[in-house]
C-alpha cells in the first residue's frame, strides 16, 4: 500500500513533456466527445429525422474508418503524429460543427462521413505516437494510462454533460428536451474540442530513429506492410474479438431489462460502475504485465478468464451474480487492450505503425459492421443465449491464436531500425 501512495503522485514524471501533453489531449478529448455521444442521437430524432436516418449517420461515421483508413494510416507515417492528430481533429469538429446545423440530409451524411475521416486520423495515430514519446520502461504505463483516462473522462463526462441541456434551456429558453436544446449542446461540445489542440500544438514531436542517426526515412509499399505475417496475425484477433463483442455487448441494456428487469436508474449505475472499474483497471495493466512477465501472457490471462464471467452474466438466474459477472468480464477484457497495443506496435517499423494500425482498426470495424445486424436475428429467433456461447467462443478463439502466434516473441527486440539499415546497407 505505501509503495503505491508513494508512486501515484510521481508516475507522471516518468514521461517526457510530449506525453504529458498528449495525455491531456486525450484527457480533454474524453471529457468533452462523451457530451457529444450522449445527445447527437437525440437531437436527430428530435429534428424529426427517423432511426432509419440516425442508423446512416451513425453507419457513415464508420464508413469513414472503413473505406480510408489505411490512407490515413499511411498520411499519419508520412507527416508525422502531431500534424495527423491536429488534422484529424480539426476535420472532426468540422464535421460536427456542420452535422447539426446544416438543414439537408444529404449535408449531414457528408457532414458525418468528414467526422469519421477526422476522429479515425485523430485515433489511429495514437498509437504510434505514444511509441514514439516511451521507452520500453514506460510504454506499457502510457498505453494503459491513455485508455484508462479516456474511459474515465468518458464517466465524468456523461456526470455533467446529463445537466447540459437544462442549463441551454434555461438560457435561450427551450425546451429541455427540445433540438434546439440538444443543438446548444452539441455545439458546445464541439467548440470545446478545439480545446484539444491546445496541447497538441504544444507538443514537440521527436525525430524518428532514423531522423537522429542521419538514415534515410524509408517508405514501404503498402501491400508488403499489410502482406507481412506479423501484420496478419495481429489482425486476425481483432476480426474476431470485434465481430464477437458487436453481436452482443451492444445489446447487453437490452439483455439486462428484459431478463431481470431492472429499472433505467438501477441499469445507469451498472452502466457507470462499467467505467469506473474498467478505467481503474487498465491502469494497473502495467503492474500485471509485471506479475505475469510479459504483456502476451497478460493480455492470454485476462481474456480467458473474463470468458468465465461473460458465460456467468448471460446464464446467472440472479440479476445480483450477473452484474458482478458483468463488471468483472468488462474490466478483465479491456485491461488487455492497451497491453496488446503496446506490444502490436512493438512488432511493426516505426515507419509502418499508422498503416498497421489502421489495418487493426478496420477489422474491429468490419466487425462492428456486420455483428449487430446478425446479432438482430438471432435475438428475434432465438434469444441471447447462442449469442453469449458465439461470443465466448470467438474471444476464447482469439485467445488462443494470440497466444499460439506470439507467446515466443514475448520480449520484443527493438526492429523500428531493421529495415532503414538494410536498406541502407544494400546501398
């Protein structure tokens, strides 16, 4: 307990000013995007459009992902980290600045394809920007840090952004609940965002490794980026944890008031409580990283066990033993993901990282496409119980081809270098 008092306060200053920067970037970019999810769907329903045109907003915001995303994996090697991240984050609140003022619903789709385009350059270079500001001491620290902030701002987010639309109301005297009340707030949010280039401005990008020895800054052709076994092996997991948890974790509101019936406020705090300890638990990521001597056998562990807790929230006959078993699944499986971040970085050239991680993205994405529209059907015909058993099959899957393709490369050496220097080399 005193070792932990004593490295709360000085965790921080084990990274250097870019990632302190960037963490508070993120850190306000949480805070403020939860306000915007919160009530963008309202507010389109609200202006009297239908779910029909709610569900091709939402679908062209991923399209975005979908259809340019290893483009803009590929400008965020090209340019640089910090110039993709202010890019992505200025088209982002271009495009939500314009998804709730323009009048035509052609307007607002385009609006909403620019917002994908924005937040996808905006994410997908994270990644590759926190290996560039860490070092194998603290990288594990920061990835898991950077995901735990933002699921927690999210928490705090969602707190005040709920008393928003009254204080407008109260203001410019609408409703409530009325569009132009949610317009006001979305608004709102969206010039908040520009907050979030403040830091990233700030930011002082290092060089690459190759900048700072003097090599030439290579470009790979993209199809033997994403033709690289390590590619495809650090994409086939994500396919299927992605296709598995769209099926089924979207729904599981749905699941918890029909089978138990719990009231809006009880299933909100369940909801909040998600949050709180999946953010608290990624944070000490590193510490189990530690425990098990490797981020591999980390990431194998706490996905493997939460496979026990998935199956006890979709067959406890009690609601009190499904939501321990719900908070417990949600914090394990997420305390992996900025684990298996870090270490898919750690596999691919610096100069390659965006286009990998863009790849990585999209097939979580094309999941996320396809999954609910199945799990719909299978809900209508046979209820959520295949989909709990489909589900746990595919992480339990994923599981094992993460620990068959990677347990021997636990310990990565550093390869950022390898092919410059070859290449220089043959020169």
């Amino acid at each position: 307990m005193m070792q932990l008092k004593n490295r709360v306060p000085n965790f921080l200053t084990e990274f250097s000013r870019p990632a302190r920067l960037f963490l508070l970037a993120t850190l306000l970019d949480g805070v403020i995007y939860s306000t915007w999810l919160l009530f963008f769907n309202f507010y389109i329903l609200e202006r009297g459009f239908s779910r029909e045109f709610l569900g091709l907003v939402t679908s062209a915001t991923s399209a975005a992902a979908l259809l340019l995303g290893i483009p803009l994996g590929m400008l965020s090697d090209r340019i640089g980290r910090k110039r993709a991240m202010i890019l992505g984050m200025s088209l982002y609140v271009l495009g939500a600045v314009v998804e709730v003022t323009a009048p035509a619903r052609g307007l607002i789709l385009g609006a909403a394809f620019v917002s994908g385009v924005g937040q996808s350059l905006f994410f997908l270079s994270h990644a590759p920007f926190m290996m560039k500001v860490s070092n194998a001491q603290n990288r594990t620290l920061l990835f898991s840090l950077n995901f735990g902030l933002i699921t927690l701002a999210g928490a705090v987010g969602n707190i005040f952004a709920g008393q928003l639309p009254a204080v407008f109301a109260n203001l410019f005297g609408f409703g409530a609940d009325s569009a132009q009340a949610y317009q006001a707030v979305l608004l709102a949010s969206a010039a908040a965002s520009t907050l979030t280039l403040i830091p990233l401005a700030l930011i002082k990008e290092p060089q690459s490794t190759a900048e700072r020895l003097g090599l030439p800054t290579l470009r790979t052709p993209i199809w033997h980026v994403l033709s690289r076994p390590v590619t495809l092996k650090l994409t086939l997991p994500n396919l299927l944890i992605g296709f598995g948890a769209a099926s089924l974790i979207p729904y599981m509101n749905v699941f918890f008031n029909e089978k138990y019936a719990i009231s809006d406020q009880t299933l909100g705090i369940l909801f909040s409580l998600l949050s709180l300890t999946t953010g608290i638990g990624s944070i000490f990521s590193p510490r189990l990283e530690k425990l098990l001597r490797g981020k591999i056998t980390a990431v194998t562990a706490t996905q493997a066990v939460s496979q026990i807790f998935l199956l006890l929230v979709g067959f406890s006959p009690r609601y009190s033993l499904a939501a321990v078993g719900f908070l417990v699944r949600g914090t394990l499986m997420n305390m992996a993901v900025p684990l298996f971040d870090a270490f898919s970085m750690e596999q691919v050239p610096e100069q390659d990282q965006g286009a990998v991680n863009s790849l990585r993205t999209i097939t979580w994405q094309l999941g996320w496409t396809i999954g609910p529209f199945l799990s719909g059907i299978v809900q209508v015909r046979y209820g959520f119980a295949p989909l709990f058993i489909s589900t746990a099959a595919l992480y339990t899957l994923a599981t094992l081809l993460t620990w068959i393709f990677f347990h021997k490369s636990d310990r990565p050496a550093p390869i950022s270098l390898v092919p410059a220097v070859e290449a220089v080399r043959a020169e």
